[in-house]
C-alpha cells in the first residue's frame, strides 16, 4: 500500500533525476516563510543527492514571515540567502505610476520569479514551483510569478497532504501552524482572498459533494483562471509552416 513516505521518497527521487537528466546541480526555491515552499524544499533535500537554494526575498514582507523564515533557518536543512527587493520595488512603483492594488501586488510576485530566475541560473539550478493542487485547480497564482517555474513538485498533493508532510518532516510549528498566506499585503490569507476553505476545496478534488455557494465558488475561479493554464493564444497561420 502507498504511504505518504514513500509518495515523498518517490518524489525526492523524482526531482533528483530530472536534474541528472538536464544535467543542473539541484534545485532554487523561493522561500517565503509559508508551508508550501518549505515543503518543496525539505522533500528536495531529503537524501542530499542534490543542491537546494532557497531565496528569501523580502519586499514589506510581515514579521510572521520573517519569524518563520528565521525558525527554518534554525533547522539549518538547506542554504537559505536574503534577497533585498524592495529598493527595485519602489522604483518600479514609481516609475510606472501604479495605482491598481491587484497590479501592485503581482509586481512583487513578478519580481521575486525575476530574482529567482537569474539565482537559478547562475548556479546551474531548476525553479522548483511551490504551487499545490488546491491552488493549480482554482488558479490562484500569479500568471507569470510565481507560477512559473520548471517542475512543480506538490502539484499532486491536496493543500491537507502538505500539511501533513510538513509535521512529517518536522518543520518549524510557527510554518505548520500560520494560516496560509501569499504573504502579498499585510493580514493577507489565502482563504479570505479566495471565499472558500482548503478543506472544501480538498473535498471537491476528491470528488465529494460540497454545499452549493463554495462550489460555485470554486467554479467561478477555475472558469476566470483558465487562460493561466494555456500557453499564449496564437492566430491562425498565414501559410503553412512547422
């Protein structure tokens, strides 16, 4: 019978090997003091068969992000570096006059998969992706943000699964513990933006019957979403070519 240990052992194997087969030395993360990311991480570095870079990159990030960021330092598992984002922040704020708060918020995100990025490539190291199956379904992720990255090693595992590997694996309890957050404004959770539980949305993935007003819910933002999911609409051809 599969156990969540030996899901998480074939998954470390599963990242390890990708990295032999595009011959790159392991895998960045961006860390940001949530469960998710942490987790990736910690599977990565399981058998230490591969380099795990985790980035820390604070832009008016909260103290609770900084606490648990400094709880899984403690741990000393992976390297874990500080990048400083908020001058870049700031400028591009003021530069492109942005007022729209949602255009506001997607600018960080957009920035730290910048910085990650360039990171990754400069030690020969894959984006790993932090997105879990909750949120792959219902699109909550920033096009071009953080939901780019070369693997997505949770994408598999119900937002409960990743708790239950976190306490699995004995991350800190500040990270196990803190409502999930994007960490995108201050107070901000990933519930309350959403309009609907983690729980209710693991239920529908696996198939149960949920009340009518989060189902609706939790169609509305897959329906809104769905352009997320696809590479960029193209025309048709002018004439044939490969």
């Amino acid at each position: 019978m599969k156990t969540l240990n030996s899901y998480l052992t074939y998954l470390n194997k599963w990242i390890t090997d990708y990295c032999r087969v595009i011959h790159t030395e392991g895998i960045a993360v961006g860390i940001s003091g949530g469960i998710d990311s942490a987790v990736v991480a910690a599977i990565a570095n399981l058998h230490k068969d591969i380099k795990v870079f985790g980035v820390w990159m604070n832009i008016d990030n909260s103290a609770l992000d900084i606490q648990c960021i400094n709880d899984l330092k403690k741990q000393n598992r992976f390297a874990i570096i500080d990048v400083n984002l908020v001058p870049i922040f700031n400028s591009y704020k003021k530069i492109l006059k942005l007022k729209s708060s949602l255009a506001i918020t997607n600018l960080k995100a957009r920035l730290r998969m910048v910085a990650l990025y360039a990171i990754a490539q400069e030690h020969n190291l894959l984006v790993a992706g932090t997105g879990n199956a909750d949120e792959l379904y219902m699109g909550y992720f920033t096009k071009f943000g953080d939901g780019a990255c070369d693997i997505l090693p949770i994408a598999k595992l119900t937002k409960q699964r990743v708790f239950e590997v976190a306490k699995l694996l004995k991350l800190p309890n500040s990270i196990v513990q803190r409502a999930p957050s994007a960490s995108l404004y201050e107070n901000q959770t990933d519930e309350d933006e959403m309009g609907v539980r983690y729980n209710v949305i693991d239920a529908f993935l696996y198939g149960k019957k949920i009340p009518h007003h989060p189902l609706s819910v939790i169609q509305n933002f897959h329906r809104i979403n769905a352009h997320k999911f696809k590479m960029p609409l193209r025309p048709k051809a002018f004439e044939k070519i490969k």
